[in-house]
C-alpha cells in the first residue's frame, strides 16, 4: 500500500462559516475550465461568435446616443454623446453580466452538483472570470474611441485610467457577493429568478449609465437627492470610469470609501450565507 498518496477527507458541514477558501486554490484547474465552458457554450452555434460581445455595447451606446442623449438631451456637454456612453455601457455590461448569470449558477448547473465532490464557489467565481474576457473585447473596442476622440481634442482622459483593475476588481466583488445571496435564496425560492432581470434594469436607472448625474440639479453635488444616489455603491465606479477616460463629471472619494465597505460587506454577507445554505443544497435545488 502507497502511504503518500493524497487523501482528501469530507466532513459534515456545521455552524455558520465553514467554507475552506484554501481548498479553492486546489481546483484552479477547474476554474479554468469552467471558465472555458462558459465562454464557448455562450457563442456556440452563432455566426458571429464573440463579435456579439462588441455588438451588444455598440447597439446599446447607439440606442442610449439617440433616445438619452439626442431626444432626451441627457448627456453631458462638452463631449461627443457617442463617446459619452460608452465607457459607461461598457463597465456596467460587465458588472450586469456577472451578476445576472451568477445570480442563476446553482439552477443552471443543478444537474452536476449531486454527481461529483468540489467547492460550489467554484462555479460563481468561474462565471465572474469567465465574463472578464467579454469585457477585455469591449475595453479594447472602447479605447479604439478613446484614443480617437482624444486625439481631437474632444475628451481628455487623465492618470484614473490606471484605476481601471481596481473598478473591475470591485464590480467582480460586488456581483459575486450579490449573485451568490441571490443564488443561495432562489434554490428554495424560484420567484427571484424572475425578478433579477427587472431589478438589475432598473437598478441601471439609479446609476448614471443613460444620463450624466453633473446637469441633474438634484443628483449633482450639492443637490438635494445627491447624498442618497450616492449611496448606490456601483455610481461612484462609474463616475471615476468615466472621468478617468472621458476628463468629464468629478470624483467623490468619500462616497468610493462607502462604495468599497458596501462591497466587502455583501461579498462577505453572501460566503457566510452560502456557507448556510449549502448544507441544504441538493435537497433543494
């Protein structure tokens, strides 16, 4: 008998924390490939494959640039309404798009749960991931404009830019944390399934995508509503997004603290409420 084999060793699941986080780092092999399968099965059968990632923000910035910004007249002025949306549509499709398809993991992949062991955070965490190669097709769409319309003089990006890694990071965070409380909730209640479309649109209209915040008098600084639409942990990650490339609207670094405590709060509210609820998990889902 070979005495160094590894040995891994399942315990009954009891308290309120008891999910091994180190244990991750031993699946990272399939992280990757659930990462793969994500990716692949979303542009299986299509014609034009992962073009859709770029035609989907282009569509949406098109239909924001008429209705909002040339109809409406919501956009900022100063700047091209083209340019002015799609740094914007471009963030929140990402964050949008982790929070959706996470938000609906556990039904999703209920059939492969009750047939082989490994940590449930794995499924989550590979759709966060699995949505950052959409963005980085978007973000390499979107400074094609940039340096475009920098080069014109009609924006003027600054060193925020460089704050582009931390946003994402903080929009993976904060998705994940959400997606896993709503998935840990719809196993037993299916009518949040139906639910998370509406509320993550409606929830684009509390955060300057389709408008800029600065020309609403009571959202802009100093207005009466400002302090309550900043609460919205997602509005400052715009406003520095945007600022960052565009040169427009400003940063309020105070409510970006908030931001970050809401972010770390959810996240954290949702591992222990996973922890909770993945006792139950098969005789559930």
């Amino acid at each position: 008998m070979n005495e160094n084999r590894p040995v891994t060793v399942i315990r009954p699941k009891s308290g309120w924390f008891d999910l091994n986080l180190k244990e991750l780092t031993g699946y990272k092999d399939l992280i990757f490939l659930f990462v793969k399968r994500n990716f692949v099965s979303l542009y299986k059968q299509t014609v034009l494959g992962p073009a859709w990632a770029i035609i989907q923000p282009l569509l949406t910035t098109v239909v924001f640039s008429l209705v909002f910004g040339n109809i409406a007249g919501l956009a900022a002025d100063g700047v091209p309404t083209f340019i002015f949306y799609l740094p914007a549509n471009v963030i929140w499709g990402y964050f949008s798009g982790c929070l959706t398809q996470t938000s609906n993991t556990f039904i999703a992949n209920s059939g492969i749960l009750g047939k082989v062991y490994f940590p449930r955070l794995v499924m989550p965490i590979s759709t966060v991931m699995s949505k950052l190669i959409d963005f980085a097709i978007q973000y390499s769409f979107m400074i094609i404009f940039v340096v475009y319309f920098a080069v014109t003089k009609s924006i003027h990006p600054n060193w925020y830019i460089l704050m582009t890694p931390v946003l994402i990071l903080q929009l993976a965070m904060l998705s994940l944390g959400l997606g896993i409380i709503i998935s840990a909730a719809t196993t037993k209640y299916r009518d949040l399934r139906m639910l998370v479309g509406f509320g993550v649109q409606l929830w684009m209209y509390a955060t300057p995508v389709a408008y800029d915040m600065f020309s609403i008098t009571g959202f802009a600084p100093g207005g009466k509503y400002y302090g309550l639409y900043m609460c919205n942990p997602v509005t400052p990650i715009v406003n520095i997004f945007r600022y960052g490339y565009l040169g427009i609207g400003g940063v309020d670094w105070f409510h970006y603290c908030i931001s970050w405590i809401v972010t770390i709060a959810v996240l954290f509210i949702g591992v222990v409420l996973f922890s909770r609820v993945e006792k139950t998990f098969m005789d559930t889902v």
